[in-house]
C-alpha cells in the first residue's frame, strides 16, 4: 500500500534557508506540491535568526494567490510575542482571502523568544491560554468581550471572519507532557517539531491520546503530525552531508541529523517514515533542507503521490 494511502502528507514551503531563496523556486514548490496532491503547506516563524527566513503571513499569503486548493499553514506561531487581536485578524484574513485553506499552529515558544521581545515568563502558559481564548472568541463572536490577567476588551468588532466554521483549525505545536495534555483540550491538531526527536514523538503520542479519550475526543480523527527535515538521494551519504548541513549549521545540532531527520535513498526515507506512521501520526509534514523542487518531486514519488 502507498503511504499516502495510510496518512496525509503536507510540504515544506522553501522558507528558512542560510542561502536567499528565489521566489520563482517558492512558487515553483507552491504549485507542484498541489498538483502532486500534497494535503499543505508549511512554513514556520523565526523573526531573529542567524539565516534568512522569511515572515510565514507574508509568504503564506503569496503561497495561497499563486494556488487554488492546496491548505496553508504555520507551525508554529509563538503567540506570546504577538498580540492576540493582530494574529486573530492576520489568520481569518488569511483564511479569506484563500477561501478557507488556512490553519494556524501555536506554541508557547522558547527562552530566547521572551528575551528578545522582552515579554516576561511569568505567567506563560496562562499568557498563553488567554491568547487562545481571545483568538477564537474573536473569530466566532460577532461582538466579544474578554476580561482576564492579561487581555481586556469590551464589545469590540473584528471582520473578516475566518471562512472555515466554526473557525479555521488552530493547531498545537509542542513537547513537554504537560503541554501535549493541553493540546487535547485546546486545539484541533497537533505536530511535534522538526527539531525534537522522532523517539520523543513515539513517546508523545500516546499521552495525546489518552488525554483525547479523557475529555470525549476521537484520537484517530485527531491530526497528529510531525514535521521531518529530509534529504534524498540514490547516493546515501550525499543525502547524509545535506542534512547534517542543515542540523550543524542551522540548528547547531549535529545529532539532530540521525536523531531528528530522515534522510538516504528511496528505499531508506520510506522505510523511516513507515516507522513514523507506525507510531501513530496520520499526517507528515516533509521539510527538504535544499534543492527544493527535486526533493519535492523525490518525495512525491517515494509517498505514491506520482
């Protein structure tokens, strides 16, 4: 049986690279990954970072005008270097003006997001639950109003609203235990990271669906997704070389390279994701780390999308 038979499968748009990237090469992803089938598209937010990566609104916008079906969205957004009211109207714009095709992934995000937007840990995660709240009132409320430790507001009006109902899909992206309890309570999907271990996500599925089943939800028809940085190619250490390239260079992590990606011939990358699928994800995200629209065919190919 193809994977795609098993799973769903998104791509990586091109975004985040320590080369430029053209957007002829952007466009060229955007549009052949929706010929092939791929289920989205997906990019993922660093405002400061040591290489090039563009703003996932910006490009996310571009990616829907230049396609018609294929959904795009973001994992994830740190919300607590955002206001709510500005990220509530960039998303149901976005949901709009694509016609329902976006999904939004949040997360508390990292130490060094508090430091360099000078907002303060204390209190994150219920910063965080405020944010969440807010976010979907306003998408589903004609007039809202909110009083809560962080966020305040009193019959005030957003438009457009979001085209999906009761609202676009708000997705979790997260790690600690405790964390992935709270995505079975607050969101509508849920991928663990490119940089966290594929161990880690074995291990973190079955605490999400247990905490599904806890509060009355269908864990099988709850998106489980995990993003994998990939290379491949018919010579097995060229992919190798890419790939730690990319996790020595970008994450400053070069046991990420065997630990958190995927990478070998054909016959190798399929039999690791077939490892992923037997964890319980029924959604992959594939994240190519250079010659973007090659691997985006490679992997068509190796999932049964041609």
């Amino acid at each position: 049986m193809a994977l795609k038979d098993k799973i769903a499968f998104g791509m990586s748009l091109p975004h985040r690279s320590p080369e430029p990237i053209d957007m002829g090469t952007i466009k060229a992803v955007a549009q052949r990954a929706e010929t092939l089938g791929f289920s989205d598209l997906w990019v993922t937010e660093n405002t400061l970072a040591e290489v090039s990566s563009f703003d996932p609104i910006s490009l996310l916008t571009y990616a829907a005008s230049v396609t018609t079906t294929i959904r795009v969205g973001a994992s994830v957004v740190v919300l607590a270097i955002h206001s709510p009211l500005m990220v509530a109207h960039q998303w149901a714009t976005l949901d709009y003006v694509s016609g329902g095709r976006a999904i939004l992934g949040v997360g508390l995000g990292r130490d060094h997001h508090y430091r360099q937007f000078e907002v303060p840990e204390d209190g994150k995660v219920a910063r965080f639950r405020e944010e969440v709240t807010l976010i979907k009132a306003l998408w589903t409320q004609e007039k809202t109003s909110f009083h809560g430790r962080f966020y305040n507001i009193d019959d005030e009006m957003m438009q457009p609203k979001p085209v999906q109902k009761p609202h676009l899909p708000l997705w979790m992206g997260v790690g600690h235990p405790n964390a992935i309890k709270r995505t079975a309570e607050l969101a509508d999907g849920w991928m663990g990271s490119g940089g966290s271990r594929i161990a880690h996500f074995g291990q973190s599925v079955p605490i999400l669906k247990e905490a599904l089943a806890a509060r009355g939800r269908d864990p099988e028809n709850f998106p489980i997704s995990k993003r994998i940085f990939m290379a491949v190619d018919e010579n097995s250490a060229e992919a190798r070389r890419q790939l730690d390239r990319w996790f020595s260079g970008v994450y400053h992590d070069p046991p990420g390279t065997d630990g958190s990606g995927i990478h070998g011939t054909p016959e190798q990358v399929r039999e690791r994701l077939e490892e992923i699928v037997a964890m319980g994800a029924n959604h992959i995200m594939l994240n190519p780390v250079s010659n973007y629209v090659e691997q985006t065919e490679a992997l068509a190919e190796i999932v049964g999308l041609k």
